[in-house]
C-alpha cells in the first residue's frame, strides 16, 4: 500500500513539473514577442518622428527661423552656438557654470524653439535635426573664425518693445545683413533683463563698429535706450576713428517723441525711416548704403526740434508716457508753454519769475536727476520770451567730448552756439582777439557782438553743468568768467542785458576761489520732492479718483520722486496696471520700473566704487556716512538722501532692487 502512495505521489509531481515547464515555455515566448514588439513600434515611432522633424524643417522657412532665432534668450544663443562648434555637454557647462543638466534643458527648448520637438521629448535627441536646419539656414556659424570674425563689421541691433508687424521687418533686416557678411549683437530686453546681459551690452557696444538703432515710440522714452546712445556717443567722440558710428530707423515714431537727449545725441546722424511692411525693402536698402560709406555721415538727416508742442487739457488720460528728460526747448508761435501734468513747487516758480526780470540776474538751480530742473528752466525762459527777452537754451551733455580738452576751442563753441541760436551771422574772426587771452576775447565777443546785437535782454540758460565738472582744467576759468559777468552787471548798463540761468545736479566739487564761483551768488533753487498734496494733486489730473491711502501706499514706494509718480499714474489711468499690481512687481526686472533701474544698474556696474557703496547704503538698516565725492555722486544720480554727513536710500524701491542685484553682481 504504502509502495503505491509512492509511486502516486512521484507520478504527480512529474505531471506538475512537465505542466510547469510548459508554462515557463510559453511565457519566455510571449515575453520575446513582446519585447520585438515594443522593438519594431519604437522602431516605428522614432522612424515616424524623425520624419515629423524632418518634413518640420523643410517646411520652416527663412522667415521663421530668423523669427525662431531672434526668441532665443541670450544664454539659449550662447549654448546653441557652442553646441554648433562641436563642443560636448560637460565642457559647455563648466564654461558656463552651469550643469550639465542644464545644458541639455536649454538644447531641449531651443528645439522646441525651432518646432523640432514635442514637450513630451527629450531635447538632446533631436540634435542632428537641429544642426540640419542650421547647416541650411546658417552655415557661417559653423566655419567662421577668429580672424574672419575681426574683419567683419560687428554691428550691434538696437530694439525695444516692438510690434508684431515690426518683428517681421526686423527679421528680415538682420537675415539680410548676415548674408552680406555682418556680424550681428542683438541687444533687446531679452538681453536687458539676463543675467550679465548689461555686462554683455557693454562689451559689444564698447567693440562695435556700428550701432543700428531701431526707434519705436516705447524706445524713444526709454531710458536704458538713451543711456546705451549716450556710451555709443562718449567711445565715438574719445576715438580718432569715429567708432561706433551710429544709423537710427524710426518705426512709427514721430521725432516729437525724442526725449530731449536722445534727440541731442542722435543729430547729425544718419536716418531711415519705416512706417509698414511695404517700406522694408528699401528700408534694409537703404542701410546697406549708409553701411556701405563707412564714415556713416553722408546723407544723413538733422534731428530738428519740433516747432509746436499741444497743451494737454485738464483732467484727461495722457496719450503719451512721460519723458525720462526734459524738454528745454521752446515752442516757436503763440502756444504757451503749459502742461496738464505739470506741478508747481510753491515758491520756486514764483521767485524764479521774479528774479529774471532783474538786471544782471543770476538764478541756480540744483536737484537730483529727474526732479524738474530742466522743465523749471524752460518754464522760466518761457516766461522771459512772454516779456519780450531773447532766450537761448543750452545743454553740455550735448557737446562733443573734444570741445572740453581746450578753453580756447571751448569758449569759440560757446560763444558761436549763442550767435547761432540768436540767427546773428558767425563774426568770431571779427571779434575775436586771443592776444588779450582767452577769458577776455570772450568777454569781448559778448559785449561787442552778441549784447550790442540784442534788445533789451538775453538769457542764458545753462544746462548740465556737470559735464563741465568733469574738466578742471577749464571749469574754474569757465565758471569764474560767468561770475565775473554777473558782477559786469553792477557797474556796466550792457551787461545788465544778460541774465543766467545755471542748472546742474551735484556739488561743486571743482576747487575755485570763493570770489570767483558762481554758485553762491544770485538766487538758490533747490527742488524737494513732491508732497502728498501735489500727488493728490496729480491724480486728479490724470482722472484717478484716488483716496490719500492709496497715494501714501505709492509714495511709500518712491517717495516723491515726481517722474516715478508721473510713469506710474500714467500707466495706471490707461488702465494698464493696477495699484496692487504695480506694488507687488515694481522692484523685479518685470516691473513697470524696469527700463528706469536697469539704467541705474548699468550705471553703477561701469562705476563699481559708487556700486560698492550704495550696496553698503542699502544694506544697513541706520543711515551710514560715505566718503564726500561718493555721497554727492549718489545725490546727484537721485540714487540717495544726505543728511548732514549721512546717506539713506532715496526709497524702498531703491532699496528693494539694489539689495538682489548689487548682491548679484
């Protein structure tokens, strides 16, 4: 019994274990099935895919990978580039600093970028497609070398906040002037706002042969815009080979819309003109000829100032942002120099008027930057024309760096600006004698020329002294003879004729006998920021009907910083930005401030001494003392507050941006 319990049970067992074995069969079968499966649909996807991309590139044209090209950030162009020059993902990343993950995420985006990928893609596989539509579209970044690139023209691609249509034409501008061999550094808010991106700006700006400056009504009250022309403009004057020289296009933007410094930094430079579609093949025709003359001055149109200027009516939604830069000149005929949005600071206007009309006056004005002393000056020599005087506006920053290395040249463009700007033929040789020295040919000229010429009275208004502070060699000479010519007026009739006007920004620094300056005679105009009342004031006008707690909540941000006030007022009754909106991302690079504190930022990155110590400003929580010129230096950027000997930052804005970005760079 027990022998056939046995062979029952082995009998089992050997059933069970053929019926194991078969099943094991059948699965390591199914398993190869399903692993060629998988094989030949992944085969299938990646065949179908890479035609995709490939049907993808064939069918993108030259437009839309010039388009494709300029969306690229700065640091997605850098990576492209090396990754077009043969260079692996780790060499990349420790040039860079970044990670090797990073790198690949960047190839990732471009890809996409160019539409050769999907987000459920990864990057780095679509490689070969990508370098495929760069061997079409830009084969000189593969093979252009170091000395190729320094016999090419380096030209810098100046744009900001443009329109879809503009895009298009911009596309086609740069497209064209790489196949003509021109090496292109676009400088748009991409770049801005990047990381290093104004170290970069400055570099290219500081290397190019040209500037191409695309004007848009936002680029022209721009004030990165205008601070990126006025560098292009100081290399060019310090250079014996007159670089970089400078060409604008203007799209859609009437010169009305020049700020002040802006229009004074471009005259006399070449101009082209786009105002649609149509007009961009001659537009890009054009700028190759004016390229093409290589002294960039032939043909070129004058900047004129406009000869009217509209007063806004009262209470109603501004058409237009303010200007970073006053506007000094007058308007010509019978409208009056009157603004909706302008705001009077109660005794400085009033006196200022009645000063002018004294024989022999003298009236300083002094302010940070932006606090209204070029419209003040305008408004006073507006009223001195109202009395029948002759006026004549005059701005330093506007002058050729060469002008300043002598007294002699120095005072002939001085005297000859005022003969010009009065319409009175040019008589220097006449009445020039520089035997008797430089000061009292001058001193002549006026008194025999340009004063007998004139009935009855001549002011002067004398802007952007600082400049001259700059010049010691001719600063005390130049500010002791305008004294002298004040003191003229107590003995000599004819010299009671002129009266000046004297605006700058800072301290005087420059050493002068105390008998021979002209900043401490006549009248002192200090402008302090606006009070509440004149915020209240200002709201009203722009039709805000705004309670005082939201007018404390913006100038707890700013202070009564009047332009600062005036940018955001505007933006806010165009119903662009709320309040709220406005509070919470003024001090980061999307904020409506943006264009105002990267210009600041730029600034302070070309003066790291003035950087390191507003850094030490803002980060301490009780006022610190600075070293003298560093503390006036600040003032006058309109960056900090003196107090005695002390500086705090001029507003929590200030304070809240220049902590992150001094700290970052």
């Amino acid at each position: 019994m027990l022998n056939l319990t046995l062979a029952s049970f082995r009998h089992y067992a050997q059933s069970d274990r053929l019926r194991v074995a078969s099943v094991a069969n059948q699965l390591h079968t199914c398993e190869g099935d399903l692993h060629n499966y998988l094989t030949i649909a992944k085969l299938r996807y990646t065949t179908r895919k890479r035609k995709l991309n490939e049907q993808s590139a064939q069918t993108m044209n030259q437009l839309e990978f010039t388009q494709a090209f300029l969306n690229l950030t700065p640091r997605q162009e850098e990576v492209l580039l090396k990754i077009l020059a043969g260079e692996k993902d780790a060499a990349i990343a420790q040039t860079l600093h970044i990670t090797k993950d990073t790198v690949r995420k960047h190839v990732e985006n471009i890809c996409k970028a160019f539409a050769l990928s999907t987000p459920e893609d990864s990057g780095h596989s679509h490689r070969p497609e990508l370098i495929s539509l760069f061997a079409k579209y830009r084969p000189d970044l593969f093979s252009t070398t170091q000395e190729q690139n320094k016999s090419r023209l380096q030209i810098v691609l100046s744009y900001h906040q443009i329109k879809e249509a503009e895009v298009e034409a911009i596309a086609q501008l740069e497209t064209a002037l790489k196949n003509q061999g021109y090496d292109i550094f676009l400088a748009n808010n991409s770049l801005r706002a990047a990381s290093n991106g104004l170290q970069s700006l400055y570099s290219a700006l500081s290397n190019c042969d040209c500037l191409l400056l695309l004007l848009s009504p936002l680029a022209a009250c721009s004030e990165m815009v205008t601070e990126e022309v006025r560098l292009v403009k100081t290399l060019r004057d310090s250079r014996n080979d007159s670089k970089p020289a400078i060409v604008s296009i203007r799209l859609n933007c009437p010169l009305s819309l020049l700020n002040h410094d802006l229009r004074g930094y471009l005259q006399g430079t070449p101009l082209v003109e786009w105002n649609q579609p149509a007009d961009t093949e001659n537009t890009i025709q054009s700028v190759f000829e004016l390229l093409a003359c290589k002294g960039y001055t032939g043909n070129s149109q004058i900047y004129t100032h406009s000869q009217t200027q509209s007063i806004a009516p009262y209470a109603v939604i501004p058409d237009r942002p303010p200007q970073p830069v006053a506007e000094p000149e007058l308007p010509r005929g019978q409208v009056e120099l009157a603004s909706a949005f302008y705001i009077e600071r109660p005794g400085s206007d009033r006196r200022s008027y009645e000063a002018i009309s004294k024989p022999g006056a003298l009236i300083r004005i002094k302010a940070p930057r932006q606090m209204g002393k070029t419209s003040l000056m305008a408004r006073i020599m507006h009223y001195a024309q109202v009395q029948g005087y002759a006026i004549v506006p005059l701005s330093f920053q506007l002058a050729d760096r060469k002008i300043f290395r002598d007294l002699e040249l120095f005072l002939k463009w001085f005297s000859i600006n005022v003969a010009l700007q009065l319409e009175l033929p040019d008589c220097l040789e006449r009445h020039w004698h520089s035997l008797f020295g430089d000061k009292v040919a001058c001193k002549a000229y006026f008194e025999r020329y340009i004063l007998a010429k004139i009935d009855p009275v001549l002011v002067l208004g004398l802007d952007e002294l600082d400049v001259i502070f700059k010049y010691p060699e001719i600063a005390a000479d130049f500010f002791g003879l305008l004294r002298a010519w004040h003191e003229e007026a107590k003995n000599q009739e004819i010299w009671q004729k002129l009266r000046l006007i004297i605006v700058h920004s800072t301290e005087v620094y420059v050493p002068m006998d105390i008998n021979q300056s002209p900043f401490n005679v006549g009248l002192p105009v200090e402008l302090p920021e606006f009070q509440p009342e004149m915020v209240v004031d200002l709201t009203r006008r722009h039709g805000l009907t705004w309670c005082q707690n939201e007018v404390d909540q913006l100038m707890n941000l700013v202070g009564g910083h009047p332009y600062l006030i005036r940018l955001a007022l505007y933006h806010i009754s165009r119903q662009e930005i709320t309040l709220t909106e406005l509070l919470k991302t003024a001090a980061t690079n999307s904020g409506l401030y943006n264009d105002h504190l990267r210009r600041h930022l730029w600034n302070l990155e070309q003066h790291p001494e003035l950087a390191t110590a507003l850094k030490k400003v803002v980060n301490s929580d009780s006022p610190v003392q600075l070293e003298s010129r560093q503390s006036f230096k600040l003032h006058s950027l309109g960056l900090v507050n003196l107090h005695g000997n002390q500086v705090t930052p001029r507003s929590r804005l200030y304070r809240q941006y220049f902590q992150v970005n001094l700290a970052t760079n």
